[in-house]
C-alpha cells in the first residue's frame, strides 16, 4: 500500500535563472502556485499523507514554505543533503525517514508539470507485485513537422505531434526490495534499474498532460496551460 511520497526537490534550475537565484526549482511558480504546489494537489487526491522532500539548494524556502502556508493536507519532512548524493542517492537517504514498515513509495521529481491517474498507477503496481513501475508519456516533438509524398510534394504540417516514443516523466512507485539496490551516491537509473528483474519492472502508460519546465519558455507555456488543466 503507497502511503507517502519521496519528492525530490533540490534541483538548481540553472537554464530557469534568474527564476531560480533564490529558490529551488520546484518552488518557481507557475500561475501563482508553486511548481510542487500542482503535484501536491493530486497526492492529496490520491490519499497521501505524508510526504519526504529531498532537498539541499536553498531548502530553507521550501521548509519556510510548508511552516507557513501548509493548506496541503500533507504531512511534510525534510531529507536534507548537506552534499548532493545524486539522485538515487537522495532516494536511499529519503526512504530512512519514511513510516516503519512501508512497503511502497511514490518518488517524483519535483519540477514537472503533470496531471495523471495516480490511483490507477499504483493499482497496477500492486496487481503486477513490481519491485518498480514508472510512468511514461509519449514525447512531443519540440517542433513543427512537415508532411510530404515520395515525390516530394508537401501534404501538409503538423504543429509539435506526438512521436511514436515513450519518456521517463520522473514518476515512479518503488517497493522497499529496491532500497539495497539503490547507491549511496549516484543515479538510479544508471546504477539500479540494469539490477532489477523485467517481469517485475514495469510501465505504466499515460496519455495525460505532462511538461517539462526546464527554460524561461517552458513557463511561458505553462502558465497558459494550467489554467485549463488545473481548473476546478
């Protein structure tokens, strides 16, 4: 049963500057909410609880965040990286502080937009046992595709289409097995996932909204979507 979420949340947003000089990533805001604040809202839906933020780039703003304005429902701690350990390394460091006896967490990666069927995502995490299950999307092409014949006669255009490609958003449920197998310091998909076996290592697909927000572009984009996507 997933009870709490890891949320890693130190990232420095260096291509986001100067947005992010003196905040971490997940906190740029983003139509007047906090890049985390629109995850947040479906762990609530999905019935977490509790939630442990990796975090070590100016975490005083994410903990001053949650000290004032904790209108979550969330119940939030802090796994604090005096040293960055990598992403697989802030997980390990994460899973320590998570409730005794947990069988499986949610980790996210605390700078994307997404909205998508947790529930049904974790269902299926437990129907197939899996050690860990991921959701992907299908990739948008970052530009305008033009269409045309063995002839070379153009047919038409495309504005951004999906490709036939599935990506790694950064979300992910993980069983307690993986917690040996992930590095002290370094990367988990790197150094875990060629570890884990197929049967048990799973995806969930989702056709859902799912952006990136990585450049001062990317949030000029996102403000006019959430607005529609994030509506009561």
């Amino acid at each position: 049963m997933v009870k709490s979420a890891i949320i890693l949340a130190g990232g420095k947003g260096e291509r986001l500057r100067p947005y992010t000089n003196d905040r971490p990533k997940p906190m740029v805001e983003v139509a007047g909410k906090p890049i985390l604040a629109y995850q947040l809202m479906q762990l609530k839906e999905a019935g977490i609880k509790r939630v442990v933020f990796a975090c070590s780039y100016h975490r005083e703003v994410l903990q001053e965040h949650f000290k004032n304005n904790n209108d979550y429902g969330i119940q939030a701690t802090f796994s604090i990286e005096e040293i960055p350990l990598g992403r697989g390394g802030g997980i390990k460091k994460a899973m320590k502080m998570l409730e005794e006896g947990w069988e499986d967490v949610l980790v996210l990666n605390g700078d994307n937009l997404w909205k998508l069927d947790l529930q049904g995502m974790i269902d299926k995490h437990n129907e197939r046992k899996a050690i860990a299950t991921i959701a992907v999307v299908p990739l948008r092409s970052p530009y305008g595709v033009v269409e045309f014949n063995n002839k070379d006669e153009i047919l038409g255009f495309q504005e951004k289409p999906l490709l036939p490609h599935w990506i790694n958003p950064g979300i992910y449920i993980f069983s307690k097995e993986i917690e040996p197998l992930l590095p002290d310091e370094g990367d988990h998909e790197i150094e875990t996932f060629p570890k884990l076996p197929a049967n048990r290592f799973i995806v969930f697909k989702s056709t859902d909204y799912w952006r990136g927000v990585d450049t001062v572009k990317d949030l000029t984009e996102a403000e006019k979507e959430v607005t529609e996507i994030f509506a009561p």
